[in-house]
C-alpha cells in the first residue's frame, strides 16, 4: 500500500487534460493527492492550463506546479506516483513508454494507441510482465447509468444478449484544429467498447461499416463524412450495432439498448441538451407471468451543468470522469491491478481501426482471423493488422 498521499501529474492539458486537471485540483484541495506536475509539448495549452489552475485554487499551487515540455523528463524529474496522459493519440505511445518505464503508473486517455501495431510495439519495449501498471480511460466504464444496466445484465434479467444498439451524436462539428484518427474509428472506440464490455472483451468475429455525409455541415476536421454505422457480429451470432453522428444541433446524445431473450434494458434516450439519464429495465415477451414489455425498474441519473470552457460531452459524463480518477488513484494507492487494461486497450482499437478500414471499402466484411485462428494477443493481432494491410 503506498503511504501518504499520492503525488499526481498530468501530461497533455489539451480539452481531455483540462478536465483531469479540473478534477485533480479538486481532489488536491481535499487534501487527497497532492497535484504535482502539468506537461504539454504545447506552450499556450501549458499557459492556460496553468491559468485554469489559479483561478481554481488560487495562486500558490499554480506557481509551486512544476512545468514540463517532455515527459521523458518529466518522468525522471517530477517524482510521481501517478500520471494522467492525455496528449494527441499521435503522441501515445512515446509518452506512455517514458512513464512506465520509470514504473509510474499511467492513466492513458483512449484510444491507447494510434494502431494496434504501435500497442504490440509499447507491450514488447515494456516486456508483459511490466504492462500491468498501465489503465485506459473509458470513463463508459465509471458511469453510473451504464453501471446500473451492467449489474442488471449481469444478473441475467435480460436473458442471453442477442443485439445491442450504442449511439454518439455530437451537437457541433469537431473544433478548429482538431486531429481525428478517421471519422468511423474516432466515434467507434466509445461505442465499441461499450459494446464489447457485454461481451465479456471477447473480439467479434466479424466487422463491418458503412459512412455518409449529410448535407448542412461544417466538416472543419476534413474527416469526409458525419454519419457512421458500425456492425459487429460474435461467434454466437450476437450482434453489435454502433451508429455516430455529427449532426444533432438539440444536444449531445449518448445511449444504448441491449435486447435480450428475456427482456431489455434501455439507457440514456434522448432528453434535451442537458436533462437526466434514465436506465429502464424491461421484461416478459409473451410467456411466463410477467406481461410482455412490463417497465421493471426504472432510475434517472442527472447530467452535469457545464461551464462555458467544456467540450460538449463533459456534461454527460463528467461524473463518470471524477470517479474514473477517484478508482484510478484508488488502485495506485493500494497498489491493485487495474480494470481496463492494455488488452482492454489493444482489442477496442483493433476493432475500431477496423471499422474505419471497412467503411472506407464500401462496408467490406472484415473477419478477425489469422489464418484461420482466433486473434489471441496483441502481437497476434498486429500481424493480423499488417497482412491485411490496416496501417
């Protein structure tokens, strides 16, 4: 158990980091970790980060912060006990290698890694005995409507999962500046893993996808369309819809429905740009006692009012990103291993990047095979990666 209170950094202060930072100063004026070190290879988003820390506690922790440009020497200067990354995907894999290989724990912001060749690179340059101090943040995982249908699921109250319907529209076009990976593999690592987590992280057999570009539409990040369908089919035929939209000027939305033999559970139907989350469990389907479509249980999680300076996602989730931070810092000080992984983090973006290859070749069916086999580690599935030529 590590004594005392950790001391925490965050490398990359850009939309993600601000919010991690937000949080960690929270956490450090509750006296729970001291906040000690901010980076960022970008000088402006260091200066403002730095500005967002004044004015959120004041003068003497901004100016005490220790500042870097590197994380290599962050890493080696800034005596950590635990990291946030939260840097350009670009930017993944060198900063996350500088940190684990001084042993300190990493919080990486997903996706993990750009390709799932530079995934296998991080694991051979660490050796897997060293990759265990590593979490990807799918704050999904950490929110609480999510959580609630979870646990019904996992009591079996929807029966055997046969499909599941996941949803991201944005209420704007990505920012000026903004660097996407690819419109279908930058909207479909959410909603894969969402899906995926009722899977068990199994990878699907199949992957398929399909792109569009509605009218009425500001494309500032060049990503050549707004609206992408994702279908993921597993071995037992169960099957993953995953749909992401641009274009939804009334709000951003976020749910998922997951229909089952027995019953489904629906989360976060539309309500506005800033109303409550529902989670809705139903059953019965025409046989048994209960009377088809019957509303079991019903709970509402409210959505948090933001401020002028947060992303448009921050109001659905920022409870889920403070509790995120809260496990991660748990797990550091009682020196647990992590829930999400770096597997977690190679088989999402696997299938992501996969997705985009498919929607790009005119919704071409991907099967996750090599040679005939099961995908089984992350060097396993960069091979796969390279024969197919997915770079």
């Amino acid at each position: 158990m590590l004594q005392g209170k950790p001391r925490v950094g965050v490398f990359g202060v850009g939309r993600m980091g601000r919010i991690h930072v937000e949080n960690l100063v929270r956490l450090h004026l509750e006296n729970r970790i001291e906040l000690a070190g901010l980076g960022d290879r970008y000088a402006p988003a260091l200066d403002s980060t730095t500005a967002l820390v004044k004015l959120l506690a004041g003068s003497e922790l901004s100016q005490h912060l220790q500042k870097f440009s590197c994380p290599q020497t962050m890493a080696e200067e800034n005596r950590l006990d635990a990291v946030v990354v939260a840097s350009r995907i670009a930017d993944h894999f060198q900063d996350v290698l500088a940190f684990a290989r001084h042993k300190v724990p990493v919080l990486v912001e997903k996706p993990i890694m750009a390709t799932v060749g530079q995934a296998a690179e991080l694991v051979d340059a660490l050796g897997h005995e060293n990759t265990g101090g590593i979490q990807v943040g799918f704050q999904r995982h950490h929110d609480p409507a999510a959580r609630a249908a979870s646990e019904w699921y996992r009591q079996g109250l929807i029966g055997e999962l046969q499909h599941s319907h996941h949803v991201i529209q944005d209420k704007n076009p990505p920012p000026a500046g903004y660097l996407s990976g690819g419109i279908t593999a930058d909207m479909a690592v959410h909603l894969v893993f969402e899906s995926m987590s009722f899977h068990g992280f199994e990878l699907p057999r199949w992957v398929q996808a399909l792109r569009f570009c509605a009218p009425h539409y500001e494309d500032r990040a060049q990503e050549g369309a707004n609206i992408v369908h994702v279908f993921l089919t597993w071995d037992d035929g169960s099957m993953a819809h995953l749909w992401g939209s641009r274009l939804n000027a009334t709000g951003y939305d976020n749910g998922f429905k997951l229909i089952g033999t027995a019953g489904r559970i629906d989360v976060g139907e539309f309500v506005g740009d800033f109303g409550s989350i529902q989670a809705k469990l139903w059953q019965g389907t025409g046989s048994g006692p209960v009377a088809r479509g019957t509303l079991v249980e019903s709970l509402e999680f409210p959505m948090t009012k933001p401020a002028s300076h947060h992303p448009d996602f921050y109001a659905r989730y920022a409870v889920a990103f403070a509790d995120e931070l809260i496990a991660f810092l748990h797990q550091v000080q009682q020196r647990e291993p992590f829930e999400l992984g770096i597997d977690v983090g190679w088989k999402t973006i696997l299938v992501a990047n996969l997705a985009d290859m498919s929607a790009l070749n005119q919704g071409q069916r991907i099967e996750l095979r090599l040679d005939g086999a099961p995908i089984s580690s992350v060097q396993h599935a960069a091979e796969f990666a390279r024969k197919i030529g997915l770079e």
